[in-house]
C-alpha cells in the first residue's frame, strides 16, 4: 500500500518475516519520512538502510500501531488543499514531487473502462461495526 502523506511517502507491506508476528514493512526513499513518522508512531522499530533497493529505508511496526497511526492521522485531517499542506509543511519541492505524481494519476480519470483484475471486496476490518 501506498501512502503519500502531509509527513512523507510510505510503502507498506507484509514480508514473510512479518507474518507470523503481525508484524508489516514500512518503507521510504526518504530516510526523513520515517524519522517523522516515528515522532507518531508507537513501536515504530529501527530503522534500516539497505543500498541497491528501490526503498533505501525502512522499519517495522505491529499492524495494529501502523493502523492506528495512520487511521489517526485521517482523524485528525484539517486542510482544504493537501498539496497546499505539504508545501506548508514539507517545503516546495516536495510539493512539486507530490503534484507530478497527482499529474500522472489523473490519467486513470481518462478511461473509465479501467477495472481491477480481481474482485474488491469489503474486508473484515472495514465492515461496518454493528
């Protein structure tokens, strides 16, 4: 999963070795993003640098700390414009970075025969709680 935050871009997956801990891989080019994080984030582990990978740096957290920050965050969502908020909080370039990416998503409003390859369900997690 992607996300592209006021406080830096993340990756976050499950490797095998997260598994059996319940344990998930946060990853980031910018070994900044995920100082910023830690700042919020119980449980946030070390964080690793691995030269010659696509993410040079990356820790691991429960998935309940990850779920639980990141939901926090939503909650806490204030601005108008998040482009405006990551030039505000994140400086210019950033901003900038953040845009082109915005720019090249826009390509999935171009056809709207754009479907997924596998059916989108509902998971547990995000059913509504009776």
């Amino acid at each position: 999963m992607w996300l592209i935050t006021k406080i830096g871009f993340f990756s976050v997956v499950q490797k095998p070795q997260d598994v059996a801990g319940g344990m998930l891989t946060i990853r980031s080019r910018v070994r900044g993003d995920l100082e910023s994080l830690n700042k919020i984030m119980t449980g946030l582990g070390p964080i690793q640098e691995g030269k010659g990978t696509d993410y040079r740096y990356r820790a691991r957290a429960s998935k309940q700390d990850v779920a639980a920050t990141f939901s926090g965050m939503i909650a806490e969502l204030d601005y108008q414009n998040f482009k405006d908020e990551v030039k505000a909080t994140q400086g210019k370039p950033r901003a900038e970075i953040y845009g082109d990416v915005w720019q090249v998503l826009y390509g999935l409003t171009a056809d709207a025969n754009l479907k997924p390859k596998v059916a989108v369900t509902k998971s547990k997690a995000l059913a509504p709680r009776t």
